[in-house]
C-alpha cells in the first residue's frame, strides 16, 4: 500500500509541475514574450522553448530522482549507443539547413533553420524527459496497451488543448494523435532506451504538424522530402542499434551461463 501511494507521489508531483511551470509560458499568462520579443531571435526562440519546456523537464527531473531511490531505469538521454542517437538528431538538423526556412524576422533563411530547428529539438528533448524517460518508466510493468494510453491521455492533458476555442473533435483527433504517437515513440525509446532518439521523432512531428516556426517556412513537399529521408534513414539506423544490441543480450546470457557452469 505505502508503495502505491509512493507512486502516486510521484506522479503528482511530476504532474502538478509539468502543468503548471510550462502552460504558464505555453500560455504567456504574465505577457512574457513581449518582452522577449526585443531580444536577438536566435535569444528569444531558445529562452521561449527553454520556458516552454520548462515544467515537464524538471518535474520529470525530480520524479526520476525519486524513482530511481525505488529501482533502476532503463531510458537515459544517450540510451544504448551515444553516435547513433546523435546521428539520429543529426539527420532532419542538416536536412532543414540544406533546404532553409522562410522567416519573418529577417534573417537568411538557412540561419533561421539552424536557429529554429536547434530550438525545436531542445525542446522536444525536454519533453521527452517527462513521456519517455519518467512516464514510460513509471508505467513499465503495466500492459503496454495500459501504459500508452496512460502516457498518451496525460500527455493531451499537459497541453491543456480543452482550455482553447479547439473543437470536441480538434481535441478527440489531438488525443487519438498524442496516444498514437505515445505507443510509436515509446516503441523507439524500447528498443534504444535513448531519450535523444525519441526526441528525433518527436522533432519530425513538431516540423510537420504543430512546430510555429515551421508553419509558413516550409511547403509541404519539402515536409515530405525530410520526413522521407529522415525516416529511411533512422529505420536502418535502428535496424543496426536492434542487430547490437541482441548481440549484447546474447553474450549477457553466455557470459552468465558460463559462470554457473565453470567446468562445462
């Protein structure tokens, strides 16, 4: 019973400092961002992800913390293999550079790519701290039909999307997409206990769907000339971080079996 209830603690606290910190900037309750504004783009795109992104990466800091004082985790930023979760977030990053992306601040357009997709993906990365790397583990013994929807329900409530002028189906279609998209990234942080990898998908997503500083900077056939690379890509990438690590597994349970059996 003590053990639930710790669980709960957890969650909670994750929960109520996720919500709040974040939506507080998402939000722009004290008009922040006005101020912002006057400040270098490169300056403003970074401190406004960095405050948006604010409340889900330290609650998910803290109850990771808490977590691991119970038992070990698995998920870590670098995962099982540090080059090919930095080659993963390499990929859409040369990608959108190459291309370039309209701006309405002024600046070349290949500049403001670098600038808005850095932003982005320290951005997806902080949220991906609070899904993958503490939900995900929270809810590891749960059935994984159990734990996505979890993850994906309290992912939609963190945005707080029923608060807006967004319609019942807006936020029925945005629930469906956050519960989908829970089982495929947590599908990727399974295989690479990567926080990095999972965050290079989320990033995918942010540029083709929800991301503002790609709205108007990019068409849709160059959406899908990065998506098309970039998953091709990652698919082999991932295909050789599965072949490695089945090979780890193998020499695990070998390397055991060779100590219970000395004179074999």
């Amino acid at each position: 019973m003590k053990e639930k209830i710790n669980d709960f603690k957890r969650i909670f606290i994750f929960l109520i400092i996720a919500i709040s910190l974040s939506n507080i900037f998402r939000f722009d309750v004290f008009g922040i961002k006005e101020y912002l504004e006057d400040l270098p783009t490169w300056i403003y795109i970074l401190l406004t992800v960095l405050l948006e992104g604010s409340g889900v990466f330290i609650g998910a800091l803290i109850a990771i913390y808490l977590l691991r004082k119970k038992r070990k985790t698995d998920i870590s930023f670098w995962g099982t293999s540090r080059m090919k979760g930095l080659l993963m977030a390499i990929i859409p990053i040369l990608l959108l550079i190459i291309i370039g992306v309209k701006n309405d601040y002024g600046l070349n357009n290949h500049l403001y790519a670098l600038i808005a997709i850095s932003g982005s993906l320290v951005y997806c990365i902080m949220e991906e701290f609070g899904w993958r790397g503490y939900l995900q583990e929270e809810f590891k013994n749960l059935k994984p039909i159990i734990r996505y929807l979890l993850i994906g329900f309290i992912w939609y409530f963190w945005h707080l999307s029923f608060l807006t002028e967004a319609t019942l189906s807006q936020n029925l279609l945005f629930l469906g997409i956050l519960i989908i998209g829970s089982w495929g990234l947590g599908q990727v942080a399974e295989l690479t206990k990567s926080i990095l990898a999972s965050a290079s998908f989320h990033l995918i997503i942010q540029i083709m769907m929800y991301n503002s500083l790609f709205k108007n900077g990019i068409d849709g056939t160059q959406k899908i000339i990065i998506l098309g690379i970039s998953v091709t890509l990652w698919i082999i990438i991932l295909g050789k971080w599965k072949k490695e690590q089945l090979k780890k597994e193998e020499l695990i349970i070998e390397n055991e079996y060779n100590k219970q059996s000395p004179n074999r």
